[in-house]
C-alpha cells in the first residue's frame, strides 16, 4: 500500500466520511444512513448511500463504493498515494512511508528509463545530433515543445547505449528486460533504437515507460520501418497507456472531452498549438484499458481519423469499446493524404479544433461509411449495412437509447422497426453485458450465496469470524474474492485487530471487490434468532459445495487420463474420487 497499516488507520479514523462526501454533494438523512444522486453516473432516483457507522459508501446503480480514500480517488481523479496525502493533511496525520519492499524494485526501472532518456535527449542538442534537429524543425516542433516531451537522438551505433549505461555501472540483463537493447545472433547485445528521433512514452504520474523511435528521412530505408517501439516489459504494455495523457489530462477534465489521434506527431503538433486535451492511441485499434484510462478523465471522446474511407470499418468496430464504457465517441475525418499534424501545420489549429468541433457521432458516421461500401438499393447491401449498425447498438446499455436508434436506422434504410427489432435480439453480443455505471439494476453476482451470506455473517459479527476460523480454512471457498476477504478477516482476529469495513477496503483496491463488501456492509442485518440456523447451514453447504468442484475437477482429469491411456494416474484419480463421493454421502 506504500504506507503502514497504522497510518492508513488512524486517517480513516480522523475522516467523517459523511462531512468529506458533502463537501462534493448535497446528502440527505435515510434512517441510520445518508443518500444523494450518484456523482460517477447519471440518475434520477438517490441510489448512493453513505454509512456514518461503517465509514463508508456504495451506489446500488452503477456499484461503485469504497471509503474516504476511495471516493476522493475517483472524485478527484487522482491516485491513492495522493489521496493519502490529501486526507492526512486534512486529519492533521505526519506521513511516514513503509521501506520498499523487493516488489517495488520497479522504481529502478523507472530510474533506467530516466537515464535513458536524458542520454538521448542530451545527443540531439549535441553535434552528432544535428541532423535529426533539423529534422524535428523542419516538422515545426519547437524547442520548448522538445524540452517539455524530452524527445531525443538515437546515433547510428550499435552500443552507444550500452557503452554509456555499463558506465554507470547497469546490467546488460535489465536492459534486454527494458526494452532497451537486443540480443545477437553471434552473441553479445546491441542497442534496439539506432539513428531514430527518441520520443518517451510517460504515464499519467509523468514516469518513462518505454520508448518510441520515428527514423530520419535521410536514412529511410524499404527494409527499415518507420517507428519502433518499446517491446512488452515489467512496466509498459502499449495497450495499456495513451501517448500524451500525462500532459493533457487537466485539459480532458477542464473540456469535460479528449481528442483521440492516432500517432506521437498527431499529438505533438496539436498540443504544441494550442489543443491541450489531446492523446495518442499509438496504433488504430483502441483497447479497453485505454478506454478506461480516459474514463477516468471524461466520457466524451472525439476520434480524429486520417481519411473517411471504407478501409477504417475494422477500426470503427473497435470504438464500440466506448459505448459498453457508456461513453459518447464521435468522430471527425481529415482530407484525403492529410494526417493530424500535416493537416495543422497546412491549415492551422483553428481550423483543426473546428473539425473535431464538426464531428459526427459514430452511429452517423459508420452509417455514412457502410453506405460507400454497400449499395442500400439491394437487399443485401441493405442487410448488411443493418447488421453493422444494430451490432453497434447492441453495445449501448441503455433501452431507450438502443431503441431510438433502432427508429433511425428504419428511417435511414426504409426497414421496417419490426424487422430491425427481430434481428436485434438474435445479435447475442457477451460484451454487452459487462458492468455498466449507468445501470440501474443491480449486476447478476458470480459469488454463490452460501459464501455471500458467510461474509455478511463475519461482516456482522467478530465473534462468528473467530468460531468459523476454526471449522473452516479460506481454501474451502470456491470464489477468489471470497476466499481473500475471509483469509484477512481471519488474520485479523488472530491479531486481535478490532473488524472494521473502511479499514479492511484499504487491502482491496480491486473493483470488483470493493462494491461486493460495501453491498454487504448496507444489506439489512439478519435475524438474530436465525443466525445460528443460518451459519450451521452455511458451513455445510460450503462443505458439500467445495466436494462437488473438487469431484467435477477430477471427472475432468480422470477423462484426460483415460484418454492419454494413463492407468497409474487414472488408479489414483479414481481413489481420489471414490473418497470424495463417500465423503459427501456421510455427511
């Protein structure tokens, strides 16, 4: 957690969760708890609840929940480490951070790639850097702008890298796990970017990730590719981050909207204009974690596409993405041969920024695209074009909205609503039933309600955390969630530590943990007449249930071996099972 438990603890303890949640919204008195119109989604009836007893707060709409530090995290945008110091500064708590444990050595990866990128950013104001300065001026980047996004030179040497790191004393071994050289055929490393224009990719905490590398024109070749990138490493997946966020995302929230380009000169030029709630997708297909990572920021997002051509149908699909997030994408196309940054550079930043301004939502513009594939006029073109677009709407989650642009697309093709409707349900689309926020009913739980009903139970009351610790092991639950949450509580209580809800949040910062206990902590207590009933039942089901998993897995294996003809092995899994099955029928 970077902090000790202690310190994390008495925060919490000094935080009136209700004062610090009102300071953001209006909250109104519900019996023992407070409720208010969710501020993470939009809603017409109070489904947000605040505990002043638990300390903490849950949304039975879009299932978000959590303590004080969780909801400052998400209100604010911000992460934990800042919401510790926030909230400490307010409680009036000194901060002291626990050592480094040997799982956060990452930091001195992120040292590396510092390094690394002061040693390239210091060759291109050098003399062997000339060429590729030129370069970058010829593009119109200006100084500062180099400055600000540390680009750099790599020179057209095979371990000028090397050279200079083994000097400050770095393992060739960590720089292969970085990225940052290659492995020989002959044997021996060199340096994986050679004569490229450097330019570092951050995260939002402004650390460097990896690297990009765009070669010089002079030095292009056919068998040479124009960019590469940092490979896969401990602490950058590509899919993961957005070139740019770091810098823009005060802007994103401030524009309550993020304008999406496509590569580093696409952002660079923009921001460097004027247009500062811009990012880089780094490739064309957008993935999930980068959808979620502007969510974070906003839920409006405007996609600046090259060409409108019938080329981009694949990509387009890829931007459903942002409807199963519930959010609104629009997109806007640049003439035909123009690029974000050529199209800036030609035509100005104004008349960009009224081009992403212009921007049709998806629906219009996959619709306008369909219609330059496929010839409307012919009942197949006209069913192709529906099946793209109703696929699209199946990913929006809510009803009314699907059905309005069911109508549209009846009117626009001149199909029947009915029709449209019938093909609709047959779409089974899996993705469209992920978590949304702006759902109202309450998500179907993949935790059986034998183990649900145990956790309310220990939540409830300490003393039934202390019987069960001895009738039951962690491993006798077949949910991983589950199966964490009773491992802690157990730890607790053979502690001694006093069970409390906003302190046992801070051990999940998972999201599908947190919203699963806060539900819990707001359900009404069970009756106290029937809580022995209830527990007994509850340890023998769990018992039963666990023996049945165990016995289904072997079945499974039991088919390998014979399969694999495996009769020592299938002797064994036949005992095995027989146990079980005789286990069961005692009980």
């Amino acid at each position: 957690m970077g902090y000790s438990e202690n310190i994390l603890e008495e925060i919490l303890s000094r935080i009136d969760i209700v004062e610090l949640i009102s300071s953001y919204i209006p909250l109104k008195r519900a019996g023992r708890n407070f409720k208010a119109l969710c501020p993470f989604h939009q809603e017409k009836t109070p489904s947000f609840m605040v505990s002043p007893q638990k300390q903490i707060y849950h949304c039975f709409g879009c299932q978000s929940g959590g303590n004080a530090f969780n909801f400052l995290m998400r209100y604010e945008h911000i992460e934990f480490k800042e919401a510790v110091e926030i909230l400490a500064k307010k409680a009036g708590v000194v901060l002291e951070e626990k050592k480094p444990s040997s799982q956060e050595s990452y930091l001195s990866y992120y040292k590396i790639n510092e390094t690394v990128a002061d040693f390239y950013h210091n060759l291109l104001n050098s003399s062997c850097g000339k060429t590729a300065l030129n370069y970058l001026k010829n593009r119109k980047i200006k100084e500062q702008t180099i400055k600000l996004l540390k680009i750099g030179f790599a020179p057209d040497q095979t371990d000028a890298l090397i050279q200079n790191l083994r000097q400050k004393n770095y393992s060739v071994a960590i720089l292969e796990k970085l990225g940052l050289v290659l492995l020989k055929e002959g044997g021996g490393y060199s340096d994986r970017f050679r004569n490229r224009v450097i330019l570092p990719i951050f995260d939002v905490k402004m650390r460097i990730l990896g690297f990009g590398g765009r070669i010089l024109e002079s030095s292009s070749k056919a068998t040479l590719a124009k960019y590469i990138n940092s490979p896969q490493t401990p602490i950058y997946t590509k899919g993961n981050h957005l070139y740019g966020l770091n810098f823009a995302k005060d802007n994103i929230i401030k524009n309550d909207t993020v304008i999406v380009v496509e590569g580093y000169f696409d952002f660079i030029t923009p921001f460097q204009e004027g247009l500062n709630n811009i990012v880089a997708s780094l490739g064309t297909a957008l993935t999930i974690e980068q959808a979620r990572a502007i969510k974070r920021y906003t839920h409006n997002v405007v996609m600046i596409y090259d060409a409108d051509n019938a080329g981009q149908l694949a990509t387009l699909r890829s931007l459903d993405i942002f409807l199963e997030q519930d959010m609104e994408v629009k997109i806007a196309s640049l003439p035909s041969g123009f690029d974000p940054d050529l199209y800036v550079r030609t035509y100005g930043i104004e008349s960009f920024k009224n081009l992403a301004n212009s921007a049709q939502n998806l629906f219009d513009y996959k619709l306008k695209i369909l219609r330059s594939m496929h010839d409307e006029h012919t009942v197949e073109g006209k069913s192709r074009i529906a099946y793209e677009l109703l696929t699209t709407i199946k990913k929006i989650p809510h009803p009314v909205t699907q059905a309005n642009y069911i109508k549209k697309l009846s009117e626009e093709l001149d199909i029947k609503e009915d029709a449209l409707f019938l093909e609709f349900k047959k779409i089974n689309n899996p993705a469209s039933i992920r978590i949304n926020p702006v759902v109202t009913t309450k998500p179907k739980s993949d935790i059986h309600p034998t183990e649900k009903m145990l956790i309310q139970l220990m939540l409830e009351e300490e003393e039934i955390i202390k019987k069960l610790k001895d009738i039951i092991s962690p491993q006798d639950f077949v949910s991983e969630k589950t199966a964490k949450i009773v491992s802690l509580l157990f730890e607790w209580v053979n502690q001694g530590k006093k069970i409390m809800v906003n302190n046992l949040l801070n051990y999940f910062p998972q999201e599908d943990i947190l919203p699963f206990v806060c539900e819990l902590s707001f359900s009404p207590n069970l009756d106290e007449t029937q809580k022995e009933t209830m527990l007994n039942d509850c340890i023998q089901r769990l018992k039963e249930r666990k023996i049945k998993v165990l016995r289904e897995n072997l079945q499974k294996e039991i088919e390998i071996a014979q399969n694999k003809g495996d009769k020592q092995r299938l002797n064994s899994l036949m005992q095995e099972f027989c146990q079980l099955t005789d286990f069961l029928k005692k009980r």
